[in-house]
C-alpha cells in the first residue's frame, strides 16, 4: 500500500514549497505491476528510494518511492486501480526530517551521535589526527568538482609492511548514516585501542584507510538545498541536469546494466569512467597501494543488506563461497547486538544488476573481500534515520566490519 503524504518539504531547494508524499509500495509485483510504475514514473515525478530507478523495478520487488503530496491521491488511485498493494510509510516527510535531528536546538561543534555538516567534518578529520598522532594521520587524495579537499584518515599503530583496508564513506549524498559510520569507526579505533583486545590486535596488525566522506559536495548540496540529492555536482555538457552517480562511474561493465546514460537520471552512469574527480580520486589511490589493500568496504544505506560482487553481471566471483561464509558471519555478529537483520549476498542477485560499482572495480582490481554494506533502515524512515539510531546502528556495524577485518588479518 502506498501511502500518500501530505507535507510541504521544509528544505530550500527543488521541493521548497511543494508537498510531498513518501511512499512505499509493498506488493507482489507481476510484470504488469511493473508496466504500472513505468506508467506512473512517466505521468508523475517520482522519486525513487529503493530500488533507484524505474529500470531496476524487478516482480515481487518492494519498492519505496516518494511523490509529490498534489500527485498523491492520483497516484494512489493508479495503484489502486491497478490492484497494486501500497502502504503509506511517511506521511508527511517534512515531520521526519525534522525529525531526523533529534533536538532543534543544534549546538555546534562535533558530535558522534549527530549528523555533522561537512564544515564539521572536515574541521574533525584534523583535529581526531592532531589528537591522536600515534594512531591517526590524514592526507588529501584529490580534490571534488567544487573544489574542496577530499581527505583520507590513515588509522593504525605505525609498523613495517602492514596490509590496510580501505573504507569509504558518503558515495551517495542523502544516505547521512554512512558519513557518521566512518566517523564512529575512527572514534571506536583510538579510543579503544589498548583495552579492547580485537581492536588492538587489528591496529597493530592492519591499517586502516578511512574516507569519511567521498561526495563532499552533494553532501554539503543535502545539507544547504535538496535533502533527498543522491549524486555528484559535476555540470555535464549538453545538458542542464548537474551529477553522476559516484556508484556506477566505475571501470567495471561500465553502463552496461543498471545505471542510465542519461544525466538528468538518478543513476546517470558519467561520460565515462571515472569522469568525476572523486571517483577518480578514489580509484587512483587504491591502484597506487594495490599492493598493501587487501579489502575494500564501501558504506551506504539504507535497506540492511551486506552485498559483495558482482553487480555488474549474475556471474559469481571465484572466492563466492567464502565471501558468503564471511558475510553469514559477519551479518550474525551485526544481528547479535541489536537483533537487526541483515540479507547478504552478490549485488546482481540480491539487489539488482548495478554496472560501474566501486565494490566491483575493486574486486576486478585483485581486493578479493570486497563488500558493500547498506545500513539501517529497511524503509520506516529510509534515508531520513533518526540521529537516536546513529548510535545503535554505529555499534552493530563496527562488530560486522571488526569481524571482517580480523577475518582480513587471518588470511593475509
Ligand atoms: N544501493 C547501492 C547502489 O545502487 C548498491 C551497490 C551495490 N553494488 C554495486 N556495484 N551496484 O549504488
Ligand atoms: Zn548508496
């Protein structure tokens, strides 16, 4: 049931003033249901939440949508009409939003259980390194379109020869728990190292490569103008539509299934492979230190899901049995603090086929635990979790990534 919402979107920018509805469809989708989204995405502006676009609506797929609150009772008699079972998640998401920041009063400064602007980031990553020599050090790997610096934490004890992991955070501007996962992770990391025994034994061992936020601009773009910005801010010539998809501008079946060509699209693929100065950014550093990463973790949200490749085609890679002990594994950790359920699996099978994905690049580039997580929600609030479960959400995915990392350091 699609439920449809009545609120005006409180945010400068794109939705100023219009009323929005967000909705999710919870159906048993036959490919005609599927000709319906089709029908409604072209009659309406649609928003897609999950999947991200029209294209990767598959049957039985769940689909989570948000439409413009005037669209809505249209919408929904289309969906009635059509015998599509909807239900409403977010009646109004100007309330969630609002929402999403637990007090209105907003003290300044950095805070672990908050969502912090990039300003605030930014000002972290000097400060956490300054504060922690011996554990910490950032560097800049590049620069974004806008042109603000892209840093990079290195965090570990300093010794000879040691393997890292890299993990990134923020590829997808709106999904704001991934940012504040790899703030936490560092915070975990230094304060405690020396008490808790598998974090020690991981330092020691391991570094860890932290990029705390890859699209810094959309990022800053879902904070100043438009909540719901998925993309880079890059201009692309011939058209007035602004982004890429940082996710599927990857040398990996670039564009060949699940991204779109077209800039205006939400998955727009780029001109080319690494034609944003982030993605390329990313890419060029992994490949100059090859030789010493041995896994990659990329972290988005939301749908709860532990993924690894491919996404860019249903053939497995050669180590997929292990990549799914690991992940029935590390999902099992995840779930023992909280309870929250985790699916895993290859991208292209459980989710859908998503071409150009960093966690794909990776794999094909020789990083053979390579995995994708999508946090918390599986849609109650979507990319508008609440800062209350940043904490619990934070706890429960450092126990799935110190068991992956430890699984890393055993088979080195
Ligand atoms: N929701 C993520 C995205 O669409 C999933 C990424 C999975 N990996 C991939 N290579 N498509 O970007
Ligand atoms: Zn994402």
């Amino acid at each position: 049931m699609c439920y449809t919402s009545n609120r005006t979107y409180g945010l400068a920018g794109e939705l100023t003033g219009k009323k929005s509805v967000a909705c999710v469809i919870d159906t048993n989708l036959t490919i005609t249901i599927t000709y319906v989204y089709i029908f409604i995405c072209s009659t309406f502006q649609i928003d897609f939440w999950n999947p991200e676009t029209i294209t990767q609506v598959k049957p039985e797929m769940r689909v989570d949508f948000r439409v413009e609150a005037d669209k809505s009772s249209d919408v929904e008699s289309l969906l009635e009409q059509s015998g599509v079972e909807y239900e409403i998640l977010i009646d109004n998401l100007k309330t969630v939003l609002d929402a999403q920041f637990d007090s209105n009063v907003r003290a300044t400064g950095h805070n672990y259980e908050k969502y912090n602007n990039w300003e605030t980031i930014a000002a972290w990553t000097a400060d956490i390194a300054a504060q922690n020599a011996n554990l910490v050090s950032r560097t800049e790997i590049g620069t974004t379109f806008q042109g603000r610096p892209i840093y990079l934490l290195k965090v570990g004890k300093s010794g000879s020869n040691k393997k890292a992991i890299f993990m990134d955070c923020g590829f997808h501007a709106r999904e704001w728990i991934s940012p504040a996962f790899c703030q936490w992770f560092v915070k975990e990391a230094v304060s405690t190292y020396g008490s808790d025994t598998l974090m020690t034994r991981l330092l020691n061992n391991l570094d860890f490569y932290i990029l705390p936020v890859l699209n810094i601009d959309g990022y800053v773009y879902t904070w100043t103008n438009y909540r719901m910005w998925r993309k880079t801010r890059s201009t692309n010539s011939g058209s007035s539509c602004i982004g890429t998809d940082p996710n599927r501008n990857f040398n990996a079946g670039w564009c060949s299934a699940g991204a779109s060509k077209r800039p205006c699209d939400d998955t727009y693929c780029g001109s080319a492979p690494e034609s944003e100065k982030e993605t390329k950014a990313l890419a060029d550093f992994i490949r100059k230190n090859l030789s010493t990463i041995k896994a990659y973790l990329t972290i988005h949200s939301y749908s709860q899901m532990l993924l690894f490749p491919y996404s860019y085609t249903y053939s497995v890679p050669e180590n997929y049995a292990e990549l799914n002990t690991i992940s029935t594994a590390a999902v099992q950790e995840l779930a023992s603090l909280y309870g929250t359920k985790y699916t895993f699996g290859s991208g292209a099978s459980t989710i859908y086929l998503a071409a150009g994905g960093s966690d794909d690049w990776a794999y094909d580039q020789g990083i053979k635990y390579s995995f994708t997580f999508e946090l918390r929600d599986t849609g109650r609030y979507g990319f508008a979790l609440p800062e209350s479960q940043i904490k619990p959400t934070c706890e429960e995915t450092l126990k799935a990534v110190k068991y992956i990392a430890n699984y890393v350091l055993d088979h080195l």
